[in-house]
C-alpha cells in the first residue's frame, strides 16, 4: 500500500521509521509546512518527497498518517475522510472540545475509518492489565493509580500550545483507564502546582498535577503528572483489586528505588522519553494502522474515544481552575 505522512517532526520521523519497516507498506510520501525538512527526511528514510498536502492528497494514498500541529489536526482528517482516505492521527483529535465535536460530526457515518494515537493501548503491559480485569482475576478493584512523569520539562514555546498538562499528558491515563478498565469517569477533583521553570505558569498552566477520578462503578484512580522527574521518565499505572493487585511498568528500568536496606537499584538505565518507552507499541500501533486501511480490522481507537479521554482532561482543568469537584456530566453538557 502506499500511505502519505504530513508532519516530519519528532513524532512523525519516528512513525516514518516504523512506516518503512513495515511489509504491507510498499510507498511512503513525505510532506512538512517546512519543504526541505521534508525533502532531507524523505531522502534519508528511502520515502518519496512531496511538495504539499495539496499534491500529497492528489497522490491519493490509500492511507494518511498525521503528526502535524494539533491546530492543523481537524481540517486534515476531515479533507482526507472527504476523499475516502482512512486517517490516523495524533491525538489530541482538535485543540479543543468543540474542535473535536465537529470532527466527529464530520466522520462518523462516512465509512472511513479514523484512529487516533493512543498507543498505550498497543503496549503489552497495558494489554494484560486489561485482561486481568476482563477475566476477573484481580476481583473487585478498589484502587487505580497512574503516574506519567517527564524527566525534564518541553521547550518553554510548546507549552503555550500544549493544552495543558492534564489535556497534554494525563490525557493518556485517562485513556488507558478507560480501556483497561471497561469502566467510564464519573467525576474527578484535580489539583496544580508550580515551582519550576516560570513558563508554565505564565501560560496559565502547571508543571505538577494530580486528580482523583471515581469510576462510574465507584472505583478510585489517582494520576500523578509531572515535568520534573528527575529520576527518569516513569509510566505506571498500579491496579489494586480485593485478590491480586498488578502493576505495569514495573520492571528493571522503572526510576524508583527502593529505600529498604538491602534492596539493589533497578538494573537497568530509566527510558529517556515517550518514544524509548513505548517502542513497540508504536510499531504494533501502526502495524495495526496498516490492517485498517486494508480493510482487516476496524479502527481501535476512534475520535469518539478520543473525546471521551479529553472530557475527562477538561474536567480536571476546570476542577483546578475552581478548586472543586466537577461531574463529567457537566462536561458533557457543555
């Protein structure tokens, strides 16, 4: 198959990557705002360079990637959903709630797929976790607690456009909580601080957060977010439950130590960032990409999952804004 990628930054170079490993993928075009970035990249990746998202759709890949800006996000899946062409992007699906409405309005009923980058759900820890739950293993949970935490925090100009930290980087907690779970939030009470660099508070955002999620079966999750992990870069999501209790991202790289005496550091080097970390759930993610477009499978991630994650991000940013509790049905209803 042939399939189109717009946007050659970090993210996108990494799916380009993964793209030209992949069997079923005989052509990759490459195109970028920045033409030569996309003519350098497409040049070293063995991709073919294409001048514009004009000549990429008239291409007519049979299949778009998108890693552009999120703002770009909405007119590009609904262009290619337009013409037929199965998208994957992303997230988030649009910068805002509205934004993503549109797009769902706009896809659904059409026929074309749209899946949206939430790759946890492709990493195998993630996987068994939710299989655990589904066979009911663990019996009743009782406690969830999820951290993402960065090791250092993202150029102070990315900050601005990020969206925050609950819709930039919880939103995958509340992704996977969702999918791991089966179950949806109800409600959730979030919190902020600053005390690092000046530039996230000057964007009205925050470089440590927390919520408290209730399920809608009155489980309780707690997600920690930070950009200043110093220790290294630690994604966990910890599933208690009244039988057994299991923990994914626990293993010889997690950047914690033990402070019991005798117990040795963990064996190997923390991962440095996202990319490291979820290698291969990138890979199955757009190996999966590639079962879509030919027909195989069906989108395992839509837009409207997509939506349901950033309710729950909104929500936290309106419960820190106005220290309280916020419903996600308030949310809901606008």
């Amino acid at each position: 198959m042939r399939l189109g990628l717009a946007g050659i930054g970090r993210i996108g170079t990494a799916h380009a990557r993964i793209l030209r490993g992949i069997p079923e993928v005989e052509s990759l075009l490459v195109t970028d705002l920045d033409p030569e970035r996309a003519r350098v990249a497409a040049a070293g990746l063995g991709a073919e360079f294409v001048a514009d998202l004009d000549a990429l759709f008239a291409s007519a890949p049979d299949g778009l990637v998108i890693a552009t800006a999120t703002d770009s996000h909405p007119e590009l899946i609904g262009r290619a959903v337009a013409a037929g062409i199965p998208v994957f992007c992303e997230k988030p699906v649009a910068a805002d709630l509205a934004g993503t409405l549109k797009v769902i309005e706009a896809t659904e009923g059409s026929g074309v797929p749209v899946q949206i980058g939430f790759q946890r759900r492709f990493d195998a820890g993630y996987a068994a976790a939710r299989a655990a739950v589904a066979s009911g293993e663990l019996g009743r949970l009782h406690t969830l607690r999820a951290t993402t935490l960065d090791p250092a925090p993202p150029p102070a100009e990315y900050v601005p456009r990020s969206g925050g930290l609950f819709r930039d980087c919880g939103v995958h907690d509340f992704d996977i909580i969702r999918w791991v779970t089966g179950r949806e939030v109800a409600e959730v009470y979030a919190l902020g601080t600053n005390r690092g660099a000046a530039f996230f508070a000057e964007a009205g955002d925050v470089d440590t957060g927390a919520a408290v999620l209730t399920l809608d079966d009155d489980t309780i999750a707690l997600v920690s977010a930070t950009r200043y992990n110093g220790a290294g870069y630690d994604v966990r999501l910890e599933l208690l439950g009244e039988h057994d209790s299991i923990a994914v991202g626990l293993d010889e790289r997690t950047p914690l130590t033990s402070a019991e005496p005798g117990i040795d550091r963990p064996a190997g080097p923390p991962y440095p960032h996202f990319l490291k970390r979820f290698a291969p759930a990138y890979v199955r993610e757009l190996e999966t990409f590639t079962q879509v477009v030919a027909g195989r499978s069906p989108s395992p991630c839509t837009p409207a999952d997509a939506l349901e994650a950033f309710y729950v991000a909104e929500a936290c940013e309106i419960s820190r804004a106005e220290h309280r509790p916020v419903a996600l049905a308030e949310v809901r209803s606008g």
